[in-house]
C-alpha cells in the first residue's frame, strides 16, 4: 500500500483471505476503510481439525453429500503452492481447476464449479482421480501432495495455542465498519467461528445466507455482490 500510495482501502478476504484481513484490521487500523469477510475462522477446534481430516463434516449429514466449490483449494492449499520453476499463470489454474471437477448437477453460477468433499484433505490419495489429476499435472503429485500435507498440519498447530488462538486476540483491535458474511450449511467453516468473530468485533454485522456454503458468493453472485456493495458504499 505504501508503495503504490494508497492512504486507504477496504479490504475483502475469503477463508484464509478473511484471516489475513482481520490481522491487518486489527495491526493497521488507520489504513483500513471498510472490511467484508466471510468463510474465515479466528481459532482452530477439535472439530475443525476432524474437518480436515475428513473424519466429519461441519454440517449434518455424511460429508461426500456436501459441495464445497473447488475454488477452496484456490485459497486454502494452492496458494500455497509455488513451484520452483515456472509458475503457473491465472488462466492456466483456472483452466486446470475447471477440467478437475466433476458436474453432478446444474450450478447457477458462472465459476460455481464444485466436488464432492474429499474424504481427507491432507491425503491427497484418497481424492477423486478427476479432482487429483490435473493438480498433479500442474504441480507434480509429490510436491502437490506434501504441500497438502503441510497445509493440514500446519493448520493443526493452531490448535496446540491457548483456546487454539490464530487472531482471536486481535479482534477487539478492528477499529473499521465490517460485514462478516457466513454460509449456514458451510462444511468446512462451522457457524460458530462466525458468531464468535462477530461478538468480538465492535460494530460489526453479520448476515447469514441459509443456502450458503463456503464458496456462497460463488453460487449466489448478484445476492453476495449486492451485499457487499451497498456495505462498501
């Protein structure tokens, strides 16, 4: 921000995205405007860490009939991911993350391309060979697998601080207006992570989507831009 001199902005994050917004509310409130999170968690618990086992799921009922939109392991794993040589450009982990999903049924949303949850997030060998292959082909199975791993156990880690503290600690420190946006039926994020954030960020306002699950502005679009806009307006 200071490079490109900008004094102000409002920042938008997703999942891991959310978190990193709501550290750099809470440790540069003069540069922030505005703050719109959804899908984010500000701690680790026993049930997270069965969620990404695979040993559960954050909603009811048996996790391989939950969607989660590929797009998670845009922003939860594969940004992670950095090859050593020659990186991949947008469009080429756009085009392989399309080829690597399965379609069960009509999406309405333009990029609501979506798979079955996986048994495991970390064991990349129980993934669906449609969903594994083209990540593979991208990154190589090795890299992409240790990488998988890593992301899980260091995830996990979270969960040896006092009451699992990722930035809990820091959110009575969010000084800006912000919109925490939560999918009720989300997998992977349990509601709860929600409300806590929302108790503990002054002002802020949460609005739950009942159809929503973690790739909610995925599916539903006009109704999540909407949202935001008139917030950030």
């Amino acid at each position: 921000m200071k490079m490109l001199t900008f004094k102000k902005v409002s920042l938008l994050g997703w999942s891991d995205g959310g978190i990193t917004a709501l550290i750099a509310a809470a440790r540069y409130p003069s540069y922030i405007n505005k703050m719109v999170i959804w899908g984010a968690n500000a701690y680790v618990t026993d049930q997270d860490e069965e969620i990404y086992q695979g040993n559960t799921c954050g909603v009811n009922g048996p996790a391989e009939e939950h969607e989660v939109s590929c797009h998670l392991f845009i922003f939860r794993l594969l940004l992670c991911l950095s090859p050593p040589a020659s990186p991949p450009t947008p469009s080429r982990v756009f085009s392989v993350l399309c080829g690597a999903v399965q379609r069960p049924q009509p999406l309405d949303s333009t990029l609501g391309v979506c798979l079955q949850v996986q048994k495991s997030i970390r064991d990349v060998s129980k993934w669906s060979e449609r969903t594994r292959k083209p990540l593979e082909a991208l990154y190589g199975f090795d890299y992409f697998a240790r990488t998988c791993e890593k992301w899980v156990d260091g995830i996990k880690q979270f969960k040896h601080l006092p009451d699992g503290n990722i930035c809990r600690h820091l959110l009575p420190l969010v000084q800006c207006p912000t919109l925490i946006v939560h999918g009720e039926k989300d997998p992977l994020v349990p509601s709860f992570h929600a409300d806590f954030i929302h108790k503990h960020v002054k002002g802020s306002r949460l609005h739950l989507m009942p159809e929503g699950k973690h790739n909610l502005h995925l599916r539903f679009a006009d109704e999540f831009n909407k949202l935001v806009e008139d917030f950030l307006q």
